[in-house]
C-alpha cells in the first residue's frame, strides 16, 4: 500500500482545493467530511498523512483525536491539524503528542506540497497484503 494522506474537513470547498492541490503533485490523497468519516477510513485500515481540520460540526477535530487515541487509530499514522484557527487552544496540550504540526487556511499550495511530501517522508510504506 503506497504512502496515503486523508484530508478531513467539512467545508467541500477545502476538501475539494486540497485534494487536487495534492492530485497535481502525484500523491495518493483521499477526502472526507467529518471526524466520523475518518474514524470508519482508520478502522478500514488508512495508514498515512491525516490534515484534520479543528472546527467541524459535531465531532470537531479534537474529539477525533482522542477516539483515535482510545480506539489505537493513531499508530502509524501522522496527524497535522489543518485550521484556520491562529493559534492553538488548551485541548491541545491532552492530544500534542499526537500532532506534528499546524497547516493554516488559506494555505499556499507549494507550502502545502512541501510539507505533505515531508511528512510523508516519515512513514514508512506497508506492505500489500499480496506482496
């Protein structure tokens, strides 16, 4: 399984910017709108990048950090909060361990690819089931 990277944001506007912002430079990206939607891609087993916005209607991106904390989602993956949100709250401090950095909105594209590409760079690839 290549090297994946999950934008989670509930404004299709973003999903549908970063998602082709990341296309166009050839990586492998999926989108989803909430918390929950991403939550099911970690229990079907997405390994990767996960840009997980903060401010989402109901399970809002901290809440879905701590379920992937309680349920053992987080391993193997890396999480960067993508927000427009200036600069972090105190529910960061419970889940800092689990996130490696903010991307702000608006965002410039080649940043964006340029740190995409560096975290990628972190994981390491897993095996298909077939090799």
């Amino acid at each position: 399984m290549s090297k994946q990277i999950m934008i989670v944001d509930d404004d299709p506007a973003v999903r549908y910017t970063v998602l082709e912002v990341l296309r166009g430079a050839d990586m492998n990206a999926i989108a989803v709108d909430s918390g929950e939607a991403c939550l099911e891609e970690l229990r079907k087993g997405f390994h990767g990048v996960i840009l997980l916005d903060i401010m989402m209607p109901g399970m809002d991106g901290w809440d879905t950090l701590e379920a992937m904390k309680r349920e053992g989602l987080n391993e193997g993956n890396i999480v960067c909060m993508l927000t427009a949100v200036i600069s972090p709250s105190e529910e960061m401090d419970s889940v800092k361990d689990n996130v490696l950095d903010y991307v702000r909105k608006p965002f410039d594209p080649d940043g964006l690819i340029a740190t995409a590409k560096e975290y990628l760079s972190y994981l390491r690839t897993v095996p298909d089931e077939n090799e």
